[in-house]
C-alpha cells in the first residue's frame, strides 16, 4: 500500500529562515607561513616542546621581511605558528581576525 506524506512546513519554514553563511576569508597563502618560518623573532614557549612563532612589528619593517613578503606584510602580523620542537614539524596556523596592537 502507497502511503502520502504531506508536506512539513512547519520544517520548510524553518530551513528558509536560516541566515546565509558568513562568507569564508581567503585563504592564507603559503608565503606568509614561509616568512614567519625564517624570519620569526617572537618564540613564546607553550610547554611539551611546543612553541608560538611570530614576527614581530620591527621585524616585519627589516628591508629582508619586506622584500619576501611585498604587500603580504601587513597580513603577516596576525599570523602565529605553533610549532613541535621534538618533531620538527608545525601544529597549527592560527590567524588573528583582529591586528595586533603595536607597543
């Protein structure tokens, strides 16, 4: 026996009141992490081998920074790597929404 199911719309007008999703931010290009890589001069220590690499705002302003990075330098400024002592190798890439306060 065929069986009909009517409509939820009770559900439908829940799925069309949805908000839109945020727009993603463009991706990180991969010349940032490279320039933090080689030229970070902040290393704060995080315990179990890890530590936080970043470029300080002096830094970023050497003739060298600027040279690797162009117009990718203000970006680099809220860019943080965690990185793995023991291995070698990066953790995780973090990206501040908001820049960082100069001193």
């Amino acid at each position: 026996m065929r069986r009909r199911f009517s409509s939820n719309r009770a559900f439908a007008a829940k799925s069309a009141a949805r908000p839109a999703p945020a727009p993603k931010a463009a991706a990180l290009p991969g010349a940032i992490v490279d320039a933090v890589l080689r030229y970070h001069d902040e290393v704060q220590d995080q315990g179990c081998g890890r530590s936080l690499l970043r470029l300080s705002v002096r830094r970023l302003h050497d003739a060298e920074v600027e040279a690797a990075l162009g117009e990718l330098a203000g970006r680099a400024a809220n860019v943080s790597i965690l990185w793995n002592e023991y291995e070698g190798e990066i953790i995780r890439v973090l990206e501040a929404a908001t820049p960082r306060l100069a001193a």
